[in-house]
C-alpha cells in the first residue's frame, strides 16, 4: 500500500470518528434539552401552585435583578471557551494549564464585584425602589441574597463547563444538566412539604442545588 492510499484511509477513518462524535453529542444535547423542557414545565406550575401568586412574583422579580447580569456570565463560558478550544487544538497542554489557571483566577475577581454590586446597589434596589406586599420584604432580602450567591457559583463553575464543552465532552455535560434538572425537581417535592416560609426555602434550595452543581463541575 502506497504513502498516498494511507493517507486517504487516515482521513477517512478520521472523518467516520469525526461525524460519530458529532451524532453522539447531538443526541445526548436533544435529550437534555427535551427532558429540562419537559420537566421545566411541570415544576413552574406546581411552584406557582406551591409559593402562591405573591411570592411567586417575588421571586420573579427579585431573581430577575439577578438574572439581568447574567447575559455577562454567558459572554464570559464563550469567550473562555474559545481560548480553551484553541491551546486544545495547538496540543499545548502546558500554556492551556496556563490559560486555565487565568480564566479561574479572571472569573473569582469577576465573582467579588459582582457581589459588591449585587450587595450594596442591589439590596439598596430590593430595599427602597420595589413595591412590594406588606410583612415580605425580609422574605424578599433573604431570596435576594441567595440568588446572588446561586449566581456567584455559576460565574465560578464557567471556566469548568467551558473545558468541558471545549473538549466536546458533552456527554458529560448532558449528564450534568439531566442531575440538575432531578434536583430542582426534587426542590418542588420538598418545598411542599416543608412548614415554614415557601419563599426563604425554595432560595435556599435552589442555592444547595447550585451549589452541588458547582461542586459536581469542579470535581
């Protein structure tokens, strides 16, 4: 067999592993996102259900000025990535250990002003500018603080998810997503059963699931 015939063997072997990965990933991504719509879609019924239409709303609300800072986290799992993807397809491992370290330690300073901002402009918005139902603004602080620190934890774990993704694992990512999705589910189940204020729980448990997110990432 000549150098010319190997050649083309190689590239098609490689092509075949190639389309398989691909068709993999698109498999596991289809029932991931299947599975958290369907899921999604139960728990928002029995959480309205659960937590009422005030706190509901609340949450909502409170969450959203959270959440409105979370397009920044979004950009940052890309442009990670990106940097990533490139020393994993130069095969440098020693400058992507480096360019790793960068984005973790990049993300922790991230995390601290965000949770400077969050604390002092933030709380300062949930204190004096909300209109909010008589006796719930403590509720409203407490799901407040949560939510930052549930953010706080997503904005640690993107250099992880982003390795992850950049070295088409996504498997493991699919995986990852499905233990998230039993667990908020696994939320609603307890947060019926739990005898105190609705609100304050379910911050805390969406907190613990973060948390448990984060840890599961970093691992």
């Amino acid at each position: 067999m000549t150098l010319g015939y190997k050649v083309i063997i190689l590239i098609l072997l490689n092509i075949t592993i190639n389309n398989k990965l691909i068709a993999k990933n698109t498999i596991f991504l289809y029932i991931r996102t299947i599975l958290t719509i369907a899921v999604t879609f139960y728990t928002s019924r029995v959480i309205l259900k659960t937590l009422g239409v005030e706190d509901f709303g609340i949450y909502s609300v409170v969450g959203g000025i959270v959440a409105m800072v979370g397009f920044f986290n979004g950009v940052l799992g890309v442009a990670t990535q990106r940097f990533l993807s490139y020393e994993i397809g130069r095969k440098d491992y020693i400058q992507l250990n480096k360019t790793f370290s960068a984005t973790i330690i990049i993300h922790i300073f991230i995390g601290i002003i965000v949770f400077w901002f969050a604390e002092s402009i933030g709380i300062w918005i949930v204190n004096n500018k909300l209109n909010l139902p008589n006796g719930r603004l403590d509720s409203a602080r407490w799901i407040f603080h949560f939510s930052v620190l549930s953010f706080i934890i997503n904005i640690l774990q993107t250099p992880y998810n982003a390795l992850i993704i950049a070295k088409e694992k996504m498997n493991f990512y699919a995986y990852i997503s499905i233990i998230e999705v039993v667990l908020k589910l696994l939320v609603v189940f307890l947060l019926e059963l739990m005898p105190f204020d609705k609100l304050k729980v379910y911050g805390v448990l969406l907190f613990i699931v973060s948390l448990i997110v984060g840890l599961v990432y970093i691992v």
